[in-house]
C-alpha cells in the first residue's frame, strides 16, 4: 500500500510538467492509474477497518492511499469513485472481476477480506449502475443468506435492503 501510495502521489505530482508536455503526462498517467486503480481499491477496503488481518498501520495506510486514487479520479468518496462511468469498462467491475471468483460457493469463507469488499462495493452502488451489475452482485449474496451461520446471514440480508438514502419512489 505504501509503494501504491508514493506511486499514486508521484503521478499526480505531473500535473505540474511544463505546457508542452502536460498533454502527453496526462494522458499517460490517467492510463497508469486506471491499471492499477482497481487493485489499489481492492486492497484498501480489505484493509479499511479492524478485522483479524488488519493491523493500525495497514488501517491508516489504506486510508491514506484511497484518498490518493480519490483525488487521482476527482472525487471525494468511495460511492462516488464506484459510480463513476467513462463509458468503458467502469471501476466497479473491474473490482468486482478480482473479487468474485474468490466468492464461489466452495471458497468465499476461506476470503473473508474478500467477502468485505464485495459488502461495501454492493451497498455503495447507486442506480442505473447498480441494475446493469446486479447479475454479478446476487449470488454471493444469496449464499451469503443461505449460510448456516446467523451473522452471515444477516450479512447477505443487509446487502439486499436498499441504502437508508435511497428513497422509495411511489408508483
């Protein structure tokens, strides 16, 4: 995350490149941050708060180098970076291919982290995205509500409420 961290910060750093250049830096660096981006976004919400993998330094340095990726995309938090959409292949389901194949039937109790980080990216999901992913968000929450286990249940149940922010819109 560090190394993510000094990366990320280095190349916003070129926006100060002389006139003739700044095109050409631009162009490259907002392509160097979309190839990393979603790794970088994996990583920090698996390390976003206290869990049995995290440490206080990992919880600090993810929260340092999300807010680099929000200043590199412009944004301010992560409902806003997930919801972005340039028209091509969106932030979101890049993450959500690194996930997912950690979330199959057989395997998503060995990822915990995993399991996190699909929990947040679906509850940070607005509409219209969130209807063109919902394909992609159901079957693990509905494994997460068939489980035994009545905390992870629980857990899949609060992934298919809608957002407290979301209003319900009448007929």
């Amino acid at each position: 995350m560090t190394t993510f961290s000094h990366l990320l910060s280095n190349l916003s750093s070129y926006n100060s490149c002389r006139e003739e250049f700044r095109q050409r830096c631009n162009r490259t660096v907002k392509r160097v941050i979309r190839a990393v981006s979603h790794g970088v976004v994996v990583i920090c919400l698996e390390h976003e708060q206290a869990f049995r993998w995290t440490t206080t330094q990992s919880i600090a340095c993810a929260r340092t180098l999300l807010a680099h990726v929000y200043a590199a995309y412009g944004c301010n938090s992560l409902e806003s970076l997930l919801n972005m959409n340039d028209g091509r292949f969106g932030l979101l389901q890049r993450v959500l291919n690194e996930v997912l194949p950690k979330l199959t039937k057989s395997t998503w109790k060995l990822n915990p982290a995993a399991s996190h980080v699909f929990r947040r990216c679906l509850l940070a999901t607005q509409q219209p995205l969130l209807s063109d992913c919902l394909p992609m968000f159901l079957p693990p929450t509905f494994l997460f509500v068939d489980d035994f286990e009545v905390d992870n249940r629980l857990s899949g149940l609060s992934c298919l409420r809608p957002p407290r922010h979301a209003a319900l819109q009448p007929d």
